[in-house]
C-alpha cells in the first residue's frame, strides 16, 4: 500500500540475498511506482537479481539488454543471458519437483489409510469409522 517504502524493503532485502527482491525492485523502478521512473536504475536492479541467480530478473535483465534500455545495447549478451534465464527457470521447476518428492517421502501420503475414496483418514486401529 505504500510503493515508496516497498521500494526501501525491496532494496533491503535485496542486499541480503534475495533475488526476487531485486526483480520486484526493477519493476518499480521500471514504472515509476513510488518515485521517479529510472531505466537505469530498473536494469542495475535486474542484473542485481541476475547475480543472485533469480530467472525473472535475468529475465528482464536480458530484454533490457537487447532492447538498450537503461543500458547500453548488446544483443549478442542479452540473447546469452535469455539462454541462462530459459535454464534458470528448469533449474527452478526441477528443484521444485525435487522438493515435492522430498516432501512425500518424508511426510508420507495422507490417504494411505483411506480407502473410501475422500480425502479424509476416516480410520481408527485400521478400521473405518
């Protein structure tokens, strides 16, 4: 509700290790939502996500790059950077599935006991109740 302080806790959390903040941070700066609309400063906030491995930001960075927004034009880098933003993104979707895996392998399934078909363990000592 108050873009300029978002901007000051996007900014904060980016020099502590998040890239996304650094992508949200881009895109305030890239519309001029909570103070003056700044290209330059949109493109050094994306290539600080890019740094920290967020695939949104890298992103952004690469299209600021091949369209020479806030920085100078290079297309040949910004296509390089799409290649890694594309991988990053697999990167991203594998270490969910991962997690997911992780996660059922630890927690167990839910529904092992539950035979009638819902999603509710209607069970007691083995025995519907």
């Amino acid at each position: 509700k108050d873009p300029v302080a978002a901007r000051e806790w996007f900014s904060l959390a980016g020099r502590n290790g998040s890239g996304p903040a650094y992508y949200y941070l881009g895109l305030l700066y890239m519309g001029g939502i909570g103070g003056t609309k700044d290209e330059a400063a949109a493109a050094q906030a994306f290539k600080d996500g890019t740094a920290r491995c967020d695939p949104m930001a890298t992103s952004a960075y690469a299209a600021f790059l091949k369209e020479g927004r806030g920085v100078s034009r290079d297309v040949e880098l910004g296509e390089k950077f799409q290649r890694l933003a594309r991988q990053r993104r697999k990167d991203y979707i594998a270490q969910l599935e991962m997690e997911a895996v992780v996660r059922k392998e630890i927690c167990g399934d839910d529904d092992s006991n539950d035979d009638d078909g819902d999603s509710n363990d209607d069970t007691r000592d083995g025995k519907d109740v």
